[in-house]
C-alpha cells in the first residue's frame, strides 16, 4: 500500500465513501420531479458525459429508437434499463422538443483489489470471498455485501470481533484502487461449555458429544475451540443423536445460549436440556402388500427386538435390513417406512415398518470422483449396475464391497442424486485414495535372539489399471529371498485374473533342519469367478529345488542317512487349482460373515518330485459392536508322496511365528533330537485353529493404538516311516513325532505410528513339548507411499 500513499492520492473513509455514493447511485426523487413530464416523437438522441463507454454501447442500451413515441412512462423505463447495466452512478433523461438528451455519470472501474491487515486469513482465501473484481464496475451495493462476506469468514474462523473498512484511491480516467482494510481481532475462545437438565448422563460424558470444546493452551491446533453459531447448531443435533440412541425418545433441547464474558474474551455456551424418560422397543410388526413378501418372516429378519433399549439407528438398520430381504427376492424398489407409537406410561415405543413397492426407478448416470489416480474403468468394472439399469439397493451395497475389496482407496460411498426426470436417478460412487505402494520390513525375535529381516516393494495398482506389481528381497538368519510377480485383473479385457511370478529362495536351515534349501523356478495362474461370491483359480508351477546338507554331518552321523540321501536337486511339475468362497460383510474390516479357501496341487506330470498336496483355511466373524468382534479362523493341509515316493524334507510344511504365535519359526512339529541338535525335520500334517477378540480402543482414536486377545491352538506332525527309522526297520527313538496338542494365548496390540502400522504380539504358552522352540515377543511394520 505504500506506493498508494506515494502518489498523493487522498483516502476517502469508509464512511465518507458510502454515504457520497448513497447520494449518486440512484436517481432521487428530486431529480425525477426535473424531468419535463412531455410527449412527443424523438428525432435526434444525444448523449453527454461518457468518457469511457462508447455512445453506441449506451443506445443498444436503451428501450427506445428515433421515431418513437415517447411520454413519461417510457422515460422512466428507460431510466432503469440504464441503471440495469450497473455502468452508470447517475443518468438524466429529458424530451426537449423532439430531441431526447441522455445525460450519464459513469460509474468507475476498479483498477486493483487490496487486502491489507489480514494475517490468519490468506488473501486468496479472501479473494474467493469477494464478488468485486480487478476491471468491474465499482458500485456501493458489492462493497457493502463483500464486506459482510468477509467479517462472516472471520466469524467462521472464531473471530467475532473482526471489523472491516473499505477504502479507495481515486486514479485518472474514472478507475479506482479498492482497499479492504481488515482488523482481525483476537481470536474469541469458549471458556465453559456448561449442560443444564441432564441427569442420565454427565457434563463430561456430553461434552465428549458435541463438536465444541473448551479452548485450553494445548488445543492450539484445534479448529473447534472457538465459537461459532454455526457448529452450536450441529452440536444440538449431535446431541439428539446421543440420546435418541440411548432410549431418550422424548429428549430435546430446549435452548442453546453464547453468552460473551464481561472482559470479552471468550464466550461461556450453555445447552438446556430435556431429557425425558427412557424408552424400550415395544410390539415390531412388518406391513406389506406385496404379496410375494411373508409379513411375518420380514418380521422374523428384524435386527432388533422387544425390549431392546430404543436407538434410532438400530431403526437404520432395520430399514436397510429390510430393503435387502426385499431386494433379495426380487423387489428392486421397495419403500420402507417405520412409524412409531410412542407409549408414556409402559415407555415404550411401537414401531410398524410399511414396506410397500416404491416408484420404479432407473440409473441416469455413474460419475466417479475422487479418484485422482485410479482410472475410471478400474472402479467401473466392479459396478454391478450400470447406466440404464433398474436401480437396486442390493446390487449398489455389492458394488460398494467390492470397490472396497480393491485395497485402492481408503473410503468408498456411492450415493444417490437426483436426475432429469423423477424416474432416474444418479449414482456418485465417490472414493478416497489411499497408498497403494507398500515399502514393508518385518523383523521377528525370538528366545534365542534371532533377528529375520523381510524387504518389498509392492505397487497394488500400477499405472492406476488396477494392475499389482511386486518385488520382495528377504534377508536373514533363515531364508534370502528374490521374488518378482505381475498380475493382471482383467485379463484380455475379460473377468481373469492373470498372473506370473519368477523366483528364487534360499533357506538356511542348518542351525534348525540340519539343510540347506535353494528353489528357482516360474509360475502362471489364472482366476476366475464361479459365482457372486465364490471364485476359482488355476496354477502350473516349475522349478528346480537343491537340499544341500554338509558331508561332515552325513559322514559324521549327525544327520540321518535317509535325510542324507535327500541331497542333490530335483525338478518339480505341479498343476494346481483354489476353490474360494467369501460372505464377508466387509473384505478389510468385517464384522459378520464367513469365508473359506482350499486349494490343491499336484506334482508328477513331469519332473523328479510326486505328491499330492491339499490345504484348507475358514474364518468366522461376528461383532458385538463395531469395534468389538470376534473371529474364529483356521487352516489345515495335508501333503503325502505317491508312485513310491516319499515326501522330501524342502516340501513339508513348517510352522511358528507368525502361523503360530509363540513359537519360533520352524519351532514346532517333528524335530530329531540326535546329539541335542534338535533339528526341524518338517510335517505331512498340520491343523491350527486362532480365536481372535478385537477389543473396543482404550485410548482416543487419534492415537491409533487398538488391541486383541487371542489364543492359537492346533497340531503340527506325521512323517513318512523311512523318515523315522534309523536303519531298515528300525524307528529312532529320538525322532520326535507324535502330534501332540500345543496352545498360546495372548494379546496383540495394532498402532497406527508415524512410520506405518506396526503390529506387537506377546504370547504366554498354553501347552508344549519340551523339544519345541519357543518365543514369546514378535512385532512386524510397513511404511507406505
């Protein structure tokens, strides 16, 4: 602004500026009372006092041309076509003979809008505010609203005393420098948030409610501890919510009061509040019309029962439960409507849901938004409706799910909008990205103080097609591993998965297996869907597999001679197939429903290696609450030799860690316990079962800590018989197999740090054999971009 100053323009007040223009901007009733009240034809128009606007420009203007008839009414309408165009501060219009004279004053320009004052408020924050603009027409009426726009920005922002002045700096040729001179004021606080009338519940417990909290020295980064009117009325309902959803039928508040402390330094809110008794479900009936609808089984469906405590969402979702039913039996537009009977003296409230057909209704459109870098034909594919389609409830909740099961983005909600026509309808499917790529670590230790270190790289959507690219590099006392696998979703534009992997591992096991393992090979699988919610997929595997044992330890007798003759490579041929199955109600955080997978390789169309391998895992989920869920999940396999093979050691399974918590990696199953080595010698069976209680947050949720009681219990053995025996026929005493039961519990704790989730397991043993190995800490993290 000092270069204004310099020119030597003089700043007119604010007050000044809008009571000369109030005085110019519109023809008074003096000067109406000027105008010769004649009649006549015009012959000539002539226009005086423009400077900037063309005479041309003024005539388009106006309502009336040469030769025309004009008497007082006409003047006057002409008068406010000109005054329409807001180009003009003052315009004269009189019949002298048959000449009428057009004497304008112009409104000015203006030349610049400046802000000056502002220092919590960014100037581009105000200039979106703003309607006034660099070479719009200055008028009275703009500034007076502009400056109301922006003292209600500073009111939004808890800034109650904000004053704004508009100044100007006249320039040549009618153009003008507007200034907008702000003092913010401090910012205004809430001292006491303050109940009155409540009793059921404390003014802690409502203050935990409402948006709105006090302001205190450490809530500096808080946006909700200033006041504005604004976020008290979102607060009355927030309470309402509260409350109805406690049984408090009745409840309302009856008034919400700021009142401004005498130094005027913030604000004390107080709600007056109602309560009401406490209400519970009374008679649940379901009516409908619909013949092909059983009112007694919708009622059998109800989520909710008599004598439950009232809570209108459990009103929600009964609703939704019972459009579903509906849906599911082919009703694609049903309209259910609960009413309600409230009894005052049982306390009670009857409720009569109506389910009756509703208008039939079509999708206009599908417009995706928020996906800033997943393509739109990714989020398209998973749709189960499309444009032109009947609109259906139940097939837009299954797109939901399965736009979710992507893993692309951390929300999805598809909503409807209105159309064109009452007959359509428009879906917004509006999802929120969320990082796709994963840079992973997991460490693990255990009781003997080994540390196992994973890398990866993975890209779950590369190029925003949907499309998974990994890369992993393990390293460790146990395995170093290099893998890189592709998938592709839609294969040749079709509902196929397709994928291929190559690889090469190399596991150290001498310190716990007495072997040394190492496997190079490629894979190609495809996926397919059998149904909405069951799927099937194909594999064909190749690869080459070297058990190395040291000849000291054959030639030395540390290691068996059967486990001896192992060494040396072998090319394995395996075709296999997955059967999966997933009822879940949510594919991230499920809460009800169940899933299942088993899958099945064989080895032997080609190659050195023959066995038949099968494997199993189910889980079951149901939530007390939201964040209260139980899960019962296990797994099963069983792998055994044909055509006079036996299965080799690199083939059998090997569990603990994390399959088995409480147990080192490999720690549990059969073991040789020759010369106290106690090496793994790996299992043909295996069956591990884990019940899981995820537990409500102790913390707020801004910690992002959150916790689980579990317990891990199964079987882990079997081997071959000439895997058992010292020399032909006969069993090693020392050989440990005997599928005996193991057990831990513990808990895990999940928090979300800085760096990326990490994830801690303690784990106390519940039974053992004294020739496992055991750990009883493990904790695994990823970052992610």
């Amino acid at each position: 602004m000092t270069d204004f100053r310099t020119r030597g323009a003089a700043y007119v007040s604010g007050l000044a500026l809008l009571t000369a223009l109030a005085a110019s901007v519109a023809p008074t009733a003096a000067m109406a009372q000027t105008q010769a009240a004649q009649i006549g034809v015009v012959q000539t128009i002539t226009v005086d006092g423009n400077e900037r606007i063309e005479q041309g420009t003024i005539l388009s203007y106006l309502p009336i041309q040469i030769g025309d008839t004009v008497d007082p009414a006409k003047i006057d309408l002409a008068l406010k076509a000109l005054f329409r165009t807001d180009l003009f501060g003052d315009v004269k219009i009189d019949l002298q003979g048959s000449n009428l004279s057009i004497k304008v004053v112009e409104n000015q320009i203006i030349n610049q809008v400046v802000f000056e004052g502002n220092s919590n408020l960014k100037e581009d924050k105000l200039k979106d505010e703003v309607t006034v603009r660099p070479r719009g027409i200055f008028t009275r009426g703009k500034v007076q609203a502009d400056v109301q726009r922006i003292i209600e920005l500073y009111r939004r922002s808890g800034r109650v005393s904000a004053t704004v002045t508009p100044k100007v700096v006249e320039l040549p040729q009618k153009r003008v420098d507007l200034i907008f001179e702000i003092n913010e004021g401090p910012k205004t606080g809430v001292l006491n948030v303050n109940f009155i009338g409540n009793t059921a519940f404390s003014d802690a417990d409502l203050q935990d409610v409402v948006v709105t909290t006090e302001s205190h020295w450490y809530k500096f980064l808080s946006n909700n501890a200033n006041y504005d009117p604004d976020r008290i009325e979102y607060d009355r309902e927030q309470l309402r919510s509260f409350y109805r959803n406690q049984g408090y039928y009745d409840f309302r508040v009856v008034s919400a009061v700021a009142e401004l402390a005498p130094d005027k330094n913030g604000f004390v809110i107080t709600y007056t509040v109602d309560e009401g008794p406490r209400y519970k479900f009374g008679k649940l009936t379901v009516e409908t019309e619909l013949q092909k609808l059983d009112s007694a089984l919708l009622t059998q469906l109800l989520p909710v029962r008599t004598g439950q405590d009232y809570e209108d969402k459990a009103i929600e979702t009964a609703t939704d439960s019972l459009t579903f039913a509906a849906g599911s039996a082919g009703f694609a537009f049903v309209d259910v409507r609960p009413r309600y009977t409230p009894n005052r003296e049982t306390r009670a409230v009857d409720v009569v849901f109506n389910v009756r057909e509703g208008p039939r209704v079509y999708i206009d459109r599908i417009d995706i938004v928020g996906n800033t870098r997943t393509l739109d034909y990714v989020v398209r594919r998973e749709m189960n409706v499309a444009e032109g389609d009947a609109y259906n409830r139940v097939l837009v909740d299954r797109s939901t799910n399965q736009i979710k099961g992507l893993g692309f983005f951390k929300d999805v909600k598809i909503e409807d909008q209105p159309s064109s026509a009452p007959d359509r309808t428009n879906l917004r499917v509006k999802v929120e990205e969320q990082p796709t790529g994963e840079l992973s670590f997991s460490a693990g230790y255990s009781s003997v103080d080994q540390l196992v270190l994973d890398i990866g790289v993975t890209e779950r959507n590369f190029r925003g097609r949907g499309e998974n690219l990994r890369a992993r590099v393990s390293v460790g006392s146990l395995r170093q591993e290099v893998n890189f696998s592709f998938t592709e979703p839609r294969f040749m534009g079709r509902n196929l998965g397709a994928g291929a992997d190559v690889y090469s591992y190399k596991y150290d096991f001498a310190q716990r297996a007495a072997y040394n393992s190492a496997s190079t090979g490629t894979n190609v699988r495809l996926g397919f869907p059998l149904t909405q919610n069951a799927s099937m997929s194909l594999r064909y595997t190749l690869r080459t597999d070297q058990v190395v044992i040291a000849d000291s330890y054959c030639s030395a007798g540390i290691v068996s001679e059967i486990l001896c003759l192992q060494r040396g490579s072998a090319l394995t041929s395996l075709f296999g197939f997955g059967l999966r199955i997933d009822k879940r109600n949510d594919p991230v955080n499920p809460t009800r429903g169940f899933y299942g997978n088993l899958n099945q390789d064989l080895s032997g169309l080609g190659g050195d290696v023959h066995y038949l391998r099968t494997e199993a895992d189910a889980g079951w989920y149901h939530g007390f609450t939201k964040d209260l869920v139980l899960s019962v999940t296990g797994s099963a396999g069983f792998i055994n030799g044909y055509a006079g093979n036996t299965v080799r050691v690199n083939d059998r399974f090997y569990k603990g860690g994390a399959t088995f918590r409480g147990f080192e990696v490999a720690g549990i199953g059969p073991r040789d316990t020759n010369l106290n080595r106690t090496d793994a010698l790996g299992a043909k069976l295996y069956a591990i079962g884990t019940v899981e209680l995820a537990l409500p947050n102790l913390l707020p949720a801004q910690y992002g800590i959150k916790s689980a009681l579990f317990t891990d219990f199964g079987t882990v053995g079997l081997l071959d018989d000439r895997d058992r025996q010292a020399s032909v026929g006969i069993y090693d005493p020392l050989i440990k197999d005997d599928l005996a039961l193991r057990a831990s519990a513990g808990v895990s704790i999940f928090w979300k740090s800085p760096m990326g989730p990490i994830r801690f397991d303690l784990s106390h043993l519940l039974a053992r054999q004294v020739y496992d190995k055991t750990e009883t800490f493990r904790f695994s993290t990823s970052t992610r971009f």
